[in-house]
C-alpha cells in the first residue's frame, strides 16, 4: 500500500448481529456497531471508509446480487461478509411469517399497536414448539440447511472475486446462548457444519476467515445479552479486531 493510499474501502453485509447492540447501555457511551467501530480506527497509519448493509433476520441468500449493487458501483478494497447464526434457527412456519411477526417495519397507532402486542405473544408461542420440536428435526431442516449455506456463500464469494476483485473476508458464526428463546442443541450441531462452510468457501476463494467465535468467547459472559446480539463491549473488540485483521492481511498481500 503505497503512502498516498492510507484509507481501505470496506463494505459490510450481514444480519441483525451487525445491525444491533444489545445490552446495557452506560450513559454518555456511544451505542456502536462493530463497523461503527472499524470506521473510528486506525491502525499503522491506516483509517477505514465503511458502507454497512445489514437486515434484521438477514439470510445470505438475501446477498446474490451484492456483486451488481452496489458493489459494481462502490468496488471497495474489502467485503467483509457476517452471515451463518441465523441460517441456524430452527423452522416451522414459513420465514416471511417470521420477519412479519418480528415487526421490523411496523407504524404506530393505536389499533396497530393492539396489532403488535399480539404478534409478539404469537412470535413467542411459535419459538416455544420450535425449541420443543426442533429436537426431533433433521440437522438439515432450518431457516437454511448448512449444505445450502454453502452453496449461497461460494456463489456471493465467486461473483464477488470474478466480478469486482474485492479481498474477502467471511466471519465465523458464534453460538448462540441463553435466553434465546429457541435455543436448542441441534442448532450447535448446524453452526458446527455452517462454520466448516465457511472455512471451505474461504479456502476456494483465498478469502480471509475472521474467527468472531472466538473474539466473542473472549468477550466474555456479557458478550450476548440477550443470547444473540452483541453488547457494546462486543462490538467494540470484534471493530478493533477486525480493524488489525484488514491491515495485516493487507500488508501480507503487498508482501
């Protein structure tokens, strides 16, 4: 990297762990995600320009066209790709009953927050038959089998490597913890094939792995509060992390 280029261009796709903090929230601290994070660092001279685009219940099947749009417009030095914990969820009801019921766009209103009240208990019945029933489902039936999280991640990485020429970085998905209300074993199981995914899609495409399993096991017991999302705490070590993670793999590269 030469000494006029001192900033990387990173674009950021994931779920709700890169859209949410979660947790305590001390006063006069800034809620940051973890790209908020990477965008406030520096490391060897090097700042970071980042484009975050997060869905709530995002599924990586959601990223086939992240090639065309916007990346064919922006074309950053590095994707950085947070996808597989919610891949592993269990599944009952059809997933577009899901994202209603977790009423991301709702409005407000009296009648309509009636409405709300009442999706939330249903939301809540149905994660209870999942953690009941989910026990007795194959490893493959869940909001996405591992074998087709493969499938969609090597063809997001391929159209990516082919058509932009991005360096890529895939995250490593953590465990989820209680109290997330459909926790079960079988979802460990999933996220154990998922994980093994992500380190063969990298090994295909010569992508980075970022191990965030491990960065938030470091973390500690407050990493997630609610069993699912990161803390601030949380976010703020996997953003410095990640900020060393892009500038030593970078400078390996012009090594």
């Amino acid at each position: 990297m030469s000494e006029r280029d001192q900033r990387l261009s990173v674009a950021v796709f994931g779920a709700s762990v890169t859209a949410l903090v979660c947790g305590p929230r001390p006063e006069g601290e800034l809620h940051l995600t973890y790209p908020a994070v990477l965008a406030r660092q520096e490391v060897d001279g090097i700042t970071f320009d980042v484009d975050t685009h997060s869905r709530i219940y995002g599924l990586i099947s959601g990223c086939s066209g992240i090639w065309m749009q916007p990346l064919a417009q922006t074309r950053p030095d590095v994707v950085v790709l947070q996808f597989g914990l919610g891949e592993t969820f269990p599944r009952l009801v059809p997933k577009a009953l899901i994202y209603h019921l977790l009423g991301v766009t709702r409005h407000t209103g009296r009648l309509r927050d009636i409405y709300w009240r009442r999706t939330r208990k249903i939301l809540l019945a149905i994660h209870r038959a999942e953690r009941a029933i989910d026990r007795f489902l194959p490893v493959s039936w869940c909001r996405m089998s591992p074998a087709r999280f493969r499938s969609e991640l090597d063809m997001v990485c391929t159209k990516i490597r082919e058509q932009i020429g991005s360096r890529i970085v895939l995250m490593t998905a953590y465990p989820a913890t209680a109290p997330t209300p459909f926790l079960t074993d079988t979802m460990h199981r999933r996220l154990e094939r998922v994980n093994a995914a992500i380190l063969d899609v990298a090994a295909t495409h010569g992508a980075t792995v970022f191990p965030l399993d491990d960065v938030v096991a470091d973390v500690g017991p407050g990493a997630l509060p609610d069993g699912l999302h990161l803390s601030i705490q949380a976010h703020r070590a996997v953003g410095e992390q990640l900020a060393r993670c892009l500038v030593t793999t970078a400078a390996r590269q012009v090594a």
